[in-house]
C-alpha cells in the first residue's frame, strides 16, 4: 500500500495526538507525586503523622499498663484453678465464664443441682483462702 503525502500527515497526526494524550498523563502524574512530596517535606503531613504515632505511643503505654496490672492481679487466681481437677476447673469454667446456672452445669456433667452448688461454694472457698 502506498502513503501518500496527505495520509503520511493524518497518520502523523494521530501518533503525535497519541503522545500526546500519554504525555499528558504522564505529566499530570508527575504533578500530582511532585505536590505529595512538597507536602511532605513542608510538613504539613509530617506533623499529623508525628502526631499521630505519639498518640499510638500513648495509647499503647496505657494499654501495656492495664495489661500489666491484669496479668498481676489474674495470676494468683489463674494459679489457683490450675491446681484444680479437671471437673472443678470445668464447673468453674461454666459458672463463672459462659455463666451458665447451676442446673444447666448439672445437666452437662451429669451432676445435681446441690452437688453443682456446693462444688461452686468448695471452689470459691479455695479461692478465697488461697487469696488471704
């Protein structure tokens, strides 16, 4: 096939308008990453992430506190029911946990109401004479 003159220009033309159309996305990328990092090292984004990570700072000393007072205070209890036997630690699970009533805990370990009780009573009792 042959190009002649005026078709040589229109397929000029439409490259041209082609590399255009990419130049230009590529320029307003250029622009839009060149006014990020402008924002960034004027600082107007440098002080609310400053801000920001402090803040995480703070939340995360208050957290690791209370966690740390938790742990304290749960240890000595968590210490006591390791020591107990399977079924206390089971009753004592469903009671005091999943707060399940004393015929509900009965039903599920085959149990009676009074003998769930009283077991409950046992078990607080350890409890609170461990904890003296």
């Amino acid at each position: 096939m042959r190009i002649s003159a005026n078709d040589k220009m229109l397929i000029d033309y439409y490259q041209r308008l082609k590399r255009r159309k990419q130049l230009k996305n590529e320029i307003d990328i250029l622009e839009n990453s060149r006014k990020q990092l402008e924002c960034y090292s004027m600082g107007v984004y440098r002080q609310s992430i400053i801000n920001r990570i402090n803040a995480n700072k703070e939340l995360l000393a208050k957290k690791n506190l209370e966690y740390n007072i938790l742990l304290e205070d749960t240890l000595k209890i968590e210490s006591i029911i390791l020591v107990l036997d399977e079924e206390d630690k089971e009753i004592c699970d469903m009671r005091f946990n999943k707060q399940r009533d004393y015929q509900a805990i009965g039903q599920s370990l085959c149990l009676s109401k009074s003998t769930v009780c009283r077991k409950v009573k046992s078990i607080i009792n350890k409890i609170s004479k461990e904890l003296e």
